[in-house]
C-alpha cells in the first residue's frame, strides 16, 4: 500500500488595507506555494467587520499605511477576538510606533522591506506563540511592561544544563519548533519536553513568558554574538 504524502496545513491570513494596490501586493505574498513542511498561507480579503467574523482566520495583518486609526484598531480587534494573531505592517524607523504596536495587541511588525521570506518567517514565529520585532525594541518593551529602569541588579541564575541553555536561547530568538530541533539536531519532541521543563523552572506558562521571564532576559541581553539580529525577530 503506498503512502500518500502529508497535505500541508493551511493558516487562512486576514488582510485588513484600503488601497487596492496594496491589497493586491499583500494578497501575492501570501498566496505563494508553499515549500515542504510548510503551511500554505491563504490571503482573505475583506472589511474589518467581515474579517473579525471569520472565525477560520488565524491571523490578521494590518496595513498601517493605508488605514485611519490604525492603533485603535488594533486595540478593537484585540478586545473582540483576543485569540486572533496581529501582523502589522507599517513604517520603518518609528521605534515608539512598534512599541505602540506591541503593546496595542501585535504580535508582528513589519516594514515595506520585508520580502515573502521574512512575511512567512514572521507568521511562522507568530502561530508558534512569539513575538516578532527587532530585538533592541523587545528589551525596550520588557523594560515599559515591567516598568523598571534599563540598570537593575543581575537576576539569579537558574541552573540549566548545557541544552536547556541552547535551547532556551534559540526560544528568546523566537525560532520555532521545528526551527530548534534542526539546529541542535535533536527530535522535535525533544524540543517540547525540554521547553515544558524550562516553563516549570521558570513558572511560565506559554512561550512568550518564558522568553521574557527574567532568565530569559537575561540571556537576550547577554547575546551570543548578535542572537536576536537579523532583519527582524
């Protein structure tokens, strides 16, 4: 009996903009095949009202360049469906806006330099429960949701063994699952137990707290190089 081979899973992407070039342009991002073991990523068109309706929509991108009051949308959006992944797009160089962003509900934010490849990276990030941005703004933001000032007292190490610290330091960068299993050349369900193990060291309860729990924080100022640089975490 031959196997057949595994339809790829599909996330159906709400696309929230006003200028229809735009519309355009974001709807072929999306709509470009997907490679293996990738999700295929299905453009949804439509007003906001009709959008927040679909409950089929995993994620929203919202076009900051073409809509009024885009903060206080993304603020509505997160008070009526909580659950739904934000991917704003908007302009470069405006590190209060991100912030703004962030804090507002997104989950993403991307400029107009950002290729098909960084669009699908982010998404990627976003369903696996983490937050994509530029990593001097995530300290920034930990520093604003804290609210303590930039120097404070180093914070007491847990003790990791060598592949929880690995592990916990590609989790910081946001890289999936699958993402870290590749790299440290272990099975994804590894990956998991460790994560699980880290969450219960630390009282996380999702991969975002852990990311910005204090251990966490740590190693994201610490850096092994630049482990957050790139275009975009």
């Amino acid at each position: 009996m031959t196997s057949r081979p595994a339809t790829p899973r599909a996330i159906r992407i709400g696309i929230l903009a006003v200028e229809p070039i735009r519309v355009a342009g974001l709807a072929s991002i999306f709509d470009l095949p997907a490679q293996p073991e990738q999700a295929q990523l299905i453009p949804v068109i439509g007003t906001l009202e009709d959008l927040l309706a679909a409950d089929s929509i995993g994620c929203l991108v919202v076009d900051l360049h073409s809509l009024q009051g885009g903060l206080e949308i993304l603020e509505s959006v997160r008070a009526t469906r909580p659950g739904l992944r934000l991917i704003v797009i908007g302009p470069e160089g405006d590190d209060d806006l991100v912030l703004k962003a962030i804090v507002a509900g997104a989950r993403a934010y991307l400029d107009l330099s950002a290729g098909p490849e960084v669009v699908r990276r982010a998404i990627e990030v976003v369903t696996s429960g983490s937050i994509w941005a530029p990593r001097q703004l995530l300290s920034r933001l930990i520093d604003r949701l804290l609210q303590v000032p930039d120097h404070r007292p180093a914070v007491p190490r847990l003790q990791l063994t060598p592949r929880e610290e690995q592990v916990l330091k590609l989790v910081v960068k946001a890289q999936p699952t699958r993402e870290i299993a590749r790299q440290l050349g272990i099975e994804q369900r590894t990956v998991k137990a460790y994560i699980a193990r880290l969450m219960r060291k630390t009282g996380a309860d999702n991969r975002i707290k852990l990311s910005v729990s204090p251990l966490g924080r740590s190693l994201l100022n610490q850096g092994d190089g630049n482990p957050l640089d790139g275009p975009h975490v």
